[in-house]
C-alpha cells in the first residue's frame, strides 16, 4: 500500500515540477493579476527544475498574507506545526520503538519484525508503549497550545 501511494506522489510532484514552467497562469496565476488596495501581485519564483523550492521557503508570513491572504498563513502556520512535531515523534518512535519490536521474541518476519505484533502478549516490553503514547500526547497538547 505504501509503494503505490509513494509512487504516485512522486509522479505527481515531477508533473508538477514540469508543468509550472510550461502553463505559468494555470500554476502561478497571482503573478500575473493583482487587485489594487486589496492584494499585491505574488512574486514570480524562478522556473528551473527545484530552483522554486528555496525561495518558497524564505517567504515571510506576511508576503504570504498581502499575496494570498490570511486562510494561507493559517495553512501555512498549520503545516509548519504538523512538521515540527511530526518530526520530533517520528524521530522519537524510531529510535525507542523500532529496536524494541525488532529484537522481540513474535518470530515474525520482514516488516511484520518491526510492529507491535512481534511482541509477545504479557510481555514487559509493551509498558514501554503507554509512556510514549503518553508522551506523544503532551507533545502534540503543548505544542497546540
């Protein structure tokens, strides 16, 4: 299931990377209109392959914000919480629970080796689970608060 879906994203994004370049008012259509006193046209990123990537990522919230308008600073904002702490546990859950369902006594093979399936019921190694669960939680409830 993962493949496919990996798969897919990656022709996506190349189609994307493409295309921009070739049908600019289709990808980038603030670039070329703006609506004077209320939004400034946006500023045109450069056309190479990955060349748009970098500058994207310098954008100050309020540029983004004179040139498409307060619901994308709120996206924006959105995904740069979901990828700091998505980051953070996803570090996190690899360092402490891959090895422990790895090195488990299930007797299971390939990728069902690093699930919690590998684990045996009753088995001590599961308490190490509920405190990062717990600390998954507080986590996530700081950094959204």
């Amino acid at each position: 299931v993962a493949l496919p879906a990996a798969i897919t994203a990656l022709a996506m994004y190349l189609f994307f990377c493409l295309a921009r370049g070739r049908y600019p008012l289709f990808f980038a259509p603030r670039t070329h209109k703006e609506v004077p006193g209320i939004e400034r046209a946006a500023t045109r990123l450069p056309d190479g392959f990955l060349a748009w990537l970098a500058p994207l990522m310098r954008l100050s919230l309020e540029d983004v914000a004179s040139t498409a308008g307060m619901d994308a600073v709120g996206y924006v904002v959105f995904q740069a919480t979901l990828l700091k702490v998505l980051g953070v546990l996803t570090l996190l859950c690899c360092i402490v629970l891959l090895p422990l369902y790895a090195t488990a006594d299930g007797g299971l093979g390939g990728f069902n080796q690093l699930s919690m399936s590998n684990v045996e019921q009753g088995s001590g190694r599961l308490w190490v689970v509920a405190p990062l669960c717990w600390l998954t939680s507080v986590v996530v409830y700081l950094k959204i608060f």
